[in-house]
C-alpha cells in the first residue's frame, strides 16, 4: 500500500543515515520471508542490507526479544554490542520500555524507529475464512480498513477486523510510546475493542476452565517458543531449567506444561505488552494469550498499572502502594 | 465407601509474625485444626508463586501465606510485595481454575495467636466445604461432592 | 503385479476391518493441530484437509514422553518393573516424506545397540502411506530423492485417483495384509494409467529445491566460519519447534522421578537447540546459539550422511512452515560460502 | 577400532534397564570428590561382569536420575567395581548423600577402551589431573598387575593443592613401586606440601620422558589437555603416540541420544579413549 511504501522508503532512508553517521552499529528491522507473506527479522551491520527492509502487514515479530544480551537460560543473543536502531511497533515499543525499566537494555543505547501501527494480518484467521491454506492464497492486500484476499484469481473484499490478530483488535496504543524517530504520523486505537479482550473463559465454573487448560495442555511439546520469542522472558536461567531443586520435571506431560505456563504468566506481570506473540509463535497453538491478556487486565485492575508505559517508572513487582489489593488479604 | 478425607493445608509463615502467632497459639494451649504443615519462611515476601503451585501440585488441599501487618515488616517493605504476587498469583490462578478459596493470605502478628487459630480453622473448614484438590489428578476431575457423599 | 482399489467412500469399511488387528491411526485435528491420532471408528472427514501433519509420525513409535520403567523401594531393596507395550499400530495416510524418516530412523535405534521401545513399535506397526497431490510451498523433497507421490519405505501405497484410492504392495508386510482384507476391487490398466500420472504431475508441483551436491564438502569448508553461522543463527530464537517436529530428529532426554518410594524413568524428546541440552558443570561446547544452529544443520546433511549414508532431511518443509521468525533451512543451505 | 568394538557390546534386551548395585565402601578422596566401592546384588552377575580399563557406565539414584562415570577400578582386580565422581549436580549430590548399603542403578559398560594391545612393549607415561586420575587408574593398575608386559612407567600427576590430589593411597603405592618413576605435583603446595610444584604440563616437560617407544596417556580436565599435548608433541611424541579419554554430558550412553557428539563421532559410542592423531581429524573442535 501506498502509506507503507513511503514509510518503508523513508525507514531505509534513516535506517541508512544511522548506520553512515555510525550512530548505530546494528539495525534490527523486517526484510521479505522466504514465504508468501511473511516476514522475517533483519539483524544486520551491513548498509546493503538496508534495501530489503520492510513495512507491510505481516511484519508480526516483536523484535525486542533481540535486545537483552543474554536470553533465555545460558542462551546468549545475538552479540548486541555497541548501539541498536530497531524497528518497533506500538507493543514491540513497550517491550522496549518495559526493558529499559528491567534494565535489561539501557536507553541510550538505543534508537527507537517508531512504527503507527494499524494491526498485523493474522494468518490462521486468512486461512479459516478463505478455508485455504496461506501457500494456496494469490493474494492479500490491506486497503484502509478492508482486506482482498484473492484466491484461485477470485478476489473477494472482507472487513480488516475479520483477520486482524485479536491483540490488534485490543490494541490501546498502536502507537510507540517512546520513539527517537516515528515514522508515519500516530495511529488511533479502533474504536470498539471487546474482540481483542480475549476472556475467552469468563462465565464459566472453575472447574471448567481448569479443565479447558488440562486439555490444551495435553497437546504441549515443551519446545519453549512462548517463552523464547516472548521479550519479556530474559531470565538468564529459567526455572524450568533448575535441577536442585527441580521445580517441574522436563517431560511435557500435561500437570508440568500447565504449570510452566502458569508460572511464566506470573513472571510476565507487569511486563507483558500484549503482544500475542506466545499465541501466535505456538506450533499446536495453544490459546496462550488468553492468559497473558488476563495477567494484563489483572495488574490494570488490581493496580492500575500498564507494562511498558514510562521508562523511568519502578517495574510492577519492585514497587507498592500502602492501599492496594487489601481485600484479597485477611 | 465414606472416604475419611481431611483438607491438608501448607501454611508458609514469616518468622518474625505468624510464625510467632502459631508458636503462641501452641504455649497457650490454644486449640486449632492439625491440618494445617506449617513452613517457616524468612519473610512473606519469600514465597515464590512457585512454591504456591507446587504445593498444589503435590496434593495439598490449599495454601495459607502468612506474614506481618502492613508497615510491621522486619524487612520494611517484604510482605506488601508479598501482597501483589499473592494478588496476582490468587487472580490469576482463578482464572485458570484453581478455586480462590485455596490460595488464603493473611497478615497475623507474634501476638495474635488467636487470629492464627481463627484464621486456620476458618480456611481449613472452607477447604472442607470445596472439597479435595484432585486439580493435578490425570483424569478428569469427577464429581467433587461424590467423594463427601 | 496386479493392485486393487477402493472406492473412498469404502474407506470407512477398510478401516474398520483393519481396526480388527490394529490399533488405527488417521490423520486427526486436535485444536487446530494436526497429528496421527486415534481414529474414531468412523470419520474419513480427514480425506479433506489432509495435506501433512504438524506433529510428525514419529511421536507414534519415540513419544513426546514415555515411561520406560517404574521402580519401587521397599523393604528388599529396589524392584524394576518394565511397562507393557501396545504394539499393533496401523497408521493409515502416512506421506512418503514421513515414511523415509522412519527408515532414517531406524538406523539410529538399531546402530550397536537395539532400541527396546522404538523398534518393537517399529516391528508392530503398519504404514499406509497416501500419496502427496497438493504438497505445501515449503516441500523439497524431490530434492532428497522422494517423490511426493511414492515411496518404498511404507507397507501399502495409496493413490488418488479421483473417486478411489490404488492401492499398491510394497512389502511383505503389507501383502500379508492385504492377503486377509476382504472386499477390494482389482486395479484395471486404466487406473494404474491414473495413478501413475498423478503422482507425475504431484512430483512437478514441488518447486522448491535445494541442491545437495557437493553439500557435505561445502559445510566442512564453512564450519570453522563463526562469521557464517552467527549470521545465519542471528535471528534464530532457539526454540525446539523444528527439531522437536522434523521427523528425523531423535534425540531424547532422560529423567527420573519419584512419589513416596515410588518413581519412573522416562524419556522425552529433547532438542540440540537448547543450551542445557550439552552443559557440563565446568563448559558447554556449544554454549553459543551458532553452534547450536550449526550443529542442527551439520547433523543432518554431514554427520548423518558419514554414518548411515543418507541424508537426516526429507524434505517435508515442517520446520520452515512453523518456525516462527522463518529461519528457512534452505536459505542456509544455498547461501554456504564455498 | 571402534566398528569392531561395535558388535561385541550388542546388548540382549532391553539395554535402559540398570542393574542393581549395592555400595560397600565409600572413600573421600577429596572434600568434593569420593569413591564408590560397589558391587551387584545379584552376585551370578559378578562373575559374568566383564570390562576393560577405560569403559565407562551409567550410575543412576533411583528418582534423582542417571549420570555417567567411568569405572575407576581394574578389571584385573574383580573383588568389587568402583567409580569416583565429584559433586557437581543433581545426580552427583545424590550419590553423595548415600551410605555404605544403599542401592544404585548402573548399566554398562559402555564405550571402547585403552588399546592395552598397543601399550605392550611400550614405555607408559602417564599424565593425570585432578579427578582424571580415574580412567588411568584403572589402566595404571591393570598394567602394574601385568608389569612384565610393559617396559618403563612414568605417572605425572597434579592437582590444584595437596587437599585436591586423589586416590593418595594410590599415589603411595605407586611412588613405593621401583618400577614405576611417579611424580606428584601440585599448582601451589602449602606449608607442609614437600612435593614439587607447579603446573602438570610444565612439570612434564621438566621430567621430561623420552618418546622414543613410547605412549602418553593422558587425562585430566580439559585446559590441562589442551596444554599438555603441545608439550609432548616438543618432547617429540607423535599423535599416535598420545592417547586421551574424552568427557562429553551424555544420557543414553548408547551413542542414540544426541548429546555427546564431537562432529560425526559420539563420544559414548566411539570413544572416550582416542589417540589425539583422531582427535586432530575430527571436522569439529568441540571437544
């Protein structure tokens, strides 16, 4: 579309300029998948790269999981040394914030390329209302707020909300909160965003849900791609991984899957930006943003506090309020 | 066929205050129910989710975390941490399915041994009324009240 | 030789009559994800969505996670006591990708020492393969020497020729099978004619290719190149999801546990991408995420071929379909400088 | 040498299952290190034990899990097995907190062994550090018990401080040996230390064995491998000339699961013992 080619243009332009000027040693941004619309991270030092960088739609990845230099447990990132110029979008940026405030990643390191975000095209959504599968698809192209999707030559036109991912949907800040350079002017969230709000479970017994979780599950591999691309997860060592002692057995059976997960939400309170990136990166696609979104919906209500909103504020568990939470407390 | 089911409850208690409350409640040959296993913990704000889940994992009926009175800590701010991870770690689990009543907090200082003994017996009565914690059993969870029955 | 056929309608029937002896496994869709599961005793719906699962056929004969033997303490000292097996499996709809990954297999869970809970499975179980009409764009497997529409590496090979299935022997295995299923029509020349140009015109719709040639020389050139491997690992996030669902990777871990003097061992799949899976108290030899990378590469197109001869990959094109920062195994593979 | 290592190892059935063990004696060779004197509680299964110097096996703590050591013992002394393992980990915490009585898993052997046929004849020097005693003990002792096979023996060995030197009552015996010229070295010695300081390969070049007919033997952690074999390749032994056992995590020990792979080498299939002319050759340099 007309509007992303300009902003690509002009994200190449600067993302030039940084590298030339050398102030920046990386940039981590989009360029084309090796797939019919998909994207893949671009990390690179090199100025030839920078013609392949990408705005489209499918620009799905947080790419603050590259930031921390160290992820996950002994798993060292790529070697961020020096400044970074990254791509973020509106939850991509309050990863990037909610780091800075973990002091995972440091300011002034960074050069934030801020993205308006209009929401990511989902691509098991494209396929359930098409019933074909992505590799079958001619096309998908974005217009405002329409979508055409063209299969076997046939185009057919649908609202964007039918295949935008659900925390698009939900999205209360589609724009960075904290950017050195935005590109494309800012973003309203939409207007009605109960689709996005993902309480998929309300009104049901509690032994209903438990018993939803059970089977979801069932079917976990343990492959950990939740907690890997998740920003947020940047323990140095999991505590799956802990031998002594040895919280969860490594065998995803279902009672250690659920508790993982569990305990992951846990940690990710207070820092999870709502990015669906869990949900969407999960191979047997598990509904794991149903619990991230809660713990998000949870710390606004119980403290009324939003990941990734002001770099210089305390992270939610560091900090308290004298009043807070009392009637959960006898 | 009547199954003689008790409620087992873990009660992780700050050294300084509840466990101090329990240990008075003890001398002062207070009565209180024997389900509760009592871990003495350096603060409130020691307990870990984890230790929570795998509590209930490993059977227990429900947990019981018990620390100073807000402002009494030793640690000056330990146990109003505590109170946002049980908040969110009580939240959360219920959404999950984990029954509210299993996940109990209170704030019981050296001298109370009498809100100790009131605060045991009223968690351990409400297990009773909820009734076992078969959440990690591999089958389905049958009809809980079958078992009382 | 001559073949029979059936009418896909029928399908349910064969089934059924095969249910009789074996444990059936159809293609099935828990939540969104496809695997060999369970079959119910009646639905053929499968016939059409199936393309290829997500889990790979080999979670049928190395599970996710088994238990290879309880263990008990009592007042003698330790008893151990083995699982029993269930192993008549027929596993109805296997593509020829996944066919040659189980004989890949096989020659890690019989190498030196025999596998006692693979290869039992193995030996029980039979493999109706289906042929490939509508391979993903993520398919290579031409490139390894199959043919999305053939394979030797099953029991009995299905075809589609529009309203019906050809079926085709090819091993004992399978003709003893057929020997004792009942109600089949014999195959006419015309529908072997059908068959044959199906799986001609399947074997032309895989597009993508990678070239194999001189792939070993080239990777035993590239792999002193940190510069290489951290480029081409740089926005790999370490996760298991491909190794975990290629349908040649085997590696396993293997942990106890315990209740009250009660406890099992099991085994689980376990995955070279994770960092824990080589740590040693004092070092990790492949502590870095490229080395890792490097290793998953190299496993499968150098050490593999150097010891069995055959290449660890088929070609299925699972591990790009559901990476999720499309680390494509192709684009490293035609990118090797050298 | 391995492929005909291969065939004779093929187990019958089911090769995961471990035999029951019962310790007999347990010896603190340093504050984190001990040996494990053990044997099976099927005592048919003694007399049909068989290894050789440099196998290894897989030790298990029924509930905690399995860890891997080789056998430190001889197999020309068939009284009882021994293993020695340092506190490291899960499994190893376990082993130590066990007393003399207590029941462990083990399955094994595993592995190929040190080429006792290309020892023959030879003049031995032997190079230990620290717990890497173990392997060469075996093989020290089985030689010492078929001195007149071998010619000469040199054993360099070193620890960080006299309180890490294992096996000390080893160490006697083989110093008490005329036939054995055995050199103790510690990196810093302390004040009752009168024994040589300084690090095993300085030492070893300082001792100075001819190569002429000669096989070095070494073992001992990594960082002092890697320093050890430049100084024998000065004192002009030949990589054929070197042989080493190598230490790799692994689970199955039956070269199927993965982990302790060196290139297309699995260490518990192929090895541990190598000459370092292999090593030299393998197409990674992750070991």
């Amino acid at each position: 579309m007309n509007s992303n080619n300009k902003i690509q243009q002009k994200l190449r332009h600067e993302a030039g300029a940084l590298l030339e000027q050398n102030k920046v040693d990386l940039i981590i941004g989009f360029e084309p998948g090796s797939l019919k619309f998909t994207t893949t991270p671009l990390i690179t030092r090199d100025k030839g790269d920078l013609d392949r960088l990408v705005i489209n739609p499918f620009i799905v990845n947080n790419l603050a999981v590259f930031l921390p230099d160290i992820k996950g447990p002994d798993l060292k990132g790529p070697k961020l040394k020096g400044r970074v110029a990254i791509v973020a979008k509106g939850c991509d940026g309050r990863s990037i914030v909610s780091l800075i405030q973990d002091n995972k990643v440091r300011r002034d390191n960074l050069v934030i390329l801020g993205i308006p975000c209009p929401g990511m095209i989902e691509l098991r959504k494209v396929e359930k209302l098409t019933g074909k599968d992505r590799d079958e698809l001619d096309d998908i192209i974005r217009e405002g707020d329409k979508v055409v999707i063209t299969v076997d030559g046939k185009a057919s036109e649908f609202p964007i909300s039918d295949v935008l991912f659900d925390n698009c949907l939900g999205c209360e800040f589609p724009t960075p909160q904290d950017y050195d350079i935005l590109l494309g002017e800012p973003t309203a969230p939409f207007a009605e965003r109960s689709a996005g709000q993902a309480r998929i479970l309300k009104g049901i017994s509690p032994q209903e849900r438990w018993e939803f979780w059970r089977r979801e599950f069932r079917r976990c591999i343990r492959c950990y791609a939740c907690r890997n691309i998740c920003p947020s997860c940047f323990c140095q060592r999991c505590f799956v991984e802990e031998s002594e002692p040895q919280w969860l057995m490594p065998v995803p059976r279902w009672q250690e899957n659920l508790m993982f997960q569990a305990i992951r939400t846990i940690h990710l309170a207070g820092r999870c930006s709502d990015c669906g990136e869990c949900e969407r990166s999960c191979p047997v696609n598990i509904p794991l943003r149903s619990l991230t979104r809660e713990m998000y919906d949870l710390v606004d209500e119980l403290f009324h506090f939003k990941a990734g909103m002001a770099k210089d504020a305390p992270p939610l568990m560091t900090h308290y309020e004298q009043e807070e939470a009392k009637d959960l407390i006898r | 066929m009547n199954t003689e089911w008790e409620p087992q409850l873990v009660g992780f208690l700050c050294k300084w205050c509840s466990y101090g409350g329990a240990d008075l409640a003890g001398t002062s040959r207070k009565k209180y129910p024997p389900n509760i296993r009592i871990i003495k913990v350096p603060c409130s704000g020691r307990v870990d989710p984890l230790f929570i889940l795998k509590a209930l994992q490993l059977g227990f009926d429900g947990v019981l975390i018990s620390g100073c009175h807000p402002g009494d800590c030793h640690y000056q701010t330990g146990n109003y941490r505590a109170r946002r991870r049980v908040a969110i770690t009580k939240k959360f689990l219920e959404y999950m399915g984990i029954e509210p009543e299993r996940i109990q907090a209170s704030w019981i200082s050296a001298s109370e041994a009498g809100k100790f003994v009131e605060v045991v017996t009223e968690v351990t009565e409400g297990l009773r009324e909820i009734g076992p914690n078969r959440l990690f059993d591999e089958q389905q969870q049958q009809n809980t009240t079958e078992a009382a029955a | 030789m001559n073949h029979k056929k059936i009418n896909k309608k029928d399908l349910g029937n064969l089934l059924h009559q095969w249910s009789k002896d074996y444990t059936i496994f159809v293609p099935s869709n828990e939540g969104d994800t496809a695997q060999m599961g369970l079959w119910d005793g009646s639905d053929t719906g499968f016939l059409d969505w199936y393309r290829n699962t997500a889990k790979p056929p080999k979670a049928n004969f190395l599970p996710p996670v088994e238990e290879m033997f309880r263990f008990q303490k009592g007042k003698e000292g330790h008893s151990i006591k083995l699982p029993s097996q269930e192993h008549q499996q027929l596993i109805f709809g296997i593509r020829p990708c996944d066919g040659r990954s189980l004989a890949i297999l096989d020659n890690i869970f019989t190498d030196a020492y025999q596998d006692p809970y693979y290869l039992p499975r193995r030996e029980g179980a039979v493999l109706v393969g289906l042929g490939c009409l509508k391979p993903y764009d993520t398919c290579f497997c031409t490139s390894l020497g199959i043919s999305p529409g053939e394979s030797n590496d099953v029991d009995l090979m299905l075809t589609d020729t529009g309203d019906e299935f050809l079926i085709e022997e090819i091993s004992d295995k399978g003709k003893q099978l057929m020997e004792l299923t009942a109600g089949l029509e014999d195959a006419t020349e015309d529908d072997t004619a059908r068959a044959s140009e199906a799986k001609g015109k399947a074997h032309d719709k895989v597009t993508r290719k990678i070239d194999t040639q001189h792939l070993s020389h080239k990777l035993l050139s590239t792999f002193e190149d940190e510069t290489y491997w951290e480029k081409v690992a740089a926005k790999c996030i370490a996760c298991g999801i491909c190794t975990f669902l290629c349908p040649t990777c085997h590696c396993f871990d293997i942990s106890d546990e315990m209740v009250k003097k009660e406890g099992a061992r099991f085994r689980c799949w376990d995955s070279c991408a994770f960092p824990l899976y080589t740590k040693m108290p004092m070092e990790n030899p492949r502590e870095e995420k490229w080395q890792r990378v490097r290793q998953k590469v190299c496993h499968k197109f150098e050490f593999y071929p150097m010891a069995f001869d055959v290449i660890a990959c088929t070609g299925c094109g699972r591990c790009i379909r559901l990476c999720p920062v499309n680390w494509d195994i192709c684009q490293t593979l035609g990118q090797l400088p050298g | 040498m391995t492929a005909s290592n291969r065939s004779r190892f093929l187990a019958q059935g089911n090769v995961y299952l471990p035999h029951i063990m019962v310790i007999e004696k347990i010896i603190d060779e340093t504050p984190g290190v001990r040996t494990f004197h053990f044997n099976f509680k099927d005592e048919k299964l003694r007399d049909e034990f068989s290894f050789e110097s440099g196998q290894f096996g897989e030790y298990s703590v029924f509930g905690v899990g399995e860890a891997t050591f080789c056998i430190s013992s001889s197999p020309t002394r068939r009284d009882h097995l021994e293993f020695t393992l340092q506190r490291v980990g899960k499994v190893t915490n376990a082993l130590h907190r066990l007393g003399v009585g207590a029941e462990i898993g083990f399955r094994g052997p595993y592995g190929n062994s040190f080429p006792l046929d290309l020892l023959q004849g030879k003049n031995l020097v032997f190079v230990g550090g620290g717990i890497g005693l173990a392997p060469l003990r075996s093989l020290i002792w089985n030689v010492l018990d078929n001195r007149d096979k071998y010619n000469d023996i040199h054993i360099i060995y070193g620890a960080r401080s006299p309180a890490d030197l294992c096996f000390k009552y080893d160490l006697d015996a083989w110093g008490n040996n005329e036939t054995v010229n055995m050199v103790t070295t510690v990196d810093r010695g302390d004040e009752s230390w009168k024994g040589r300081e300084g690090f095993v390969p300085q030492v070893l070049e300082q001792v100075a064995p001819s190569a002429e007919n000669a096989i070095a033997i070494v073992c001992g952690p990594p960082i002092m491998i890697r320093f050890t074999f430049p100084v024998l390749e000065k004192l002009g032994f030949r990589p054929e000339q070197m042989v080493t056992t190598l230490e790799k995590r692994m689970k199955c020990g039956i070269g199927k699961c993965g982990r302790c792979n060196i290139g297309n080498i699995y260490v518990c299939r192929d090895g541990p013992v190598f000459t370092y002319a292999q090593i030299k050759s393998f197409i990674s340099s992750e070991y």
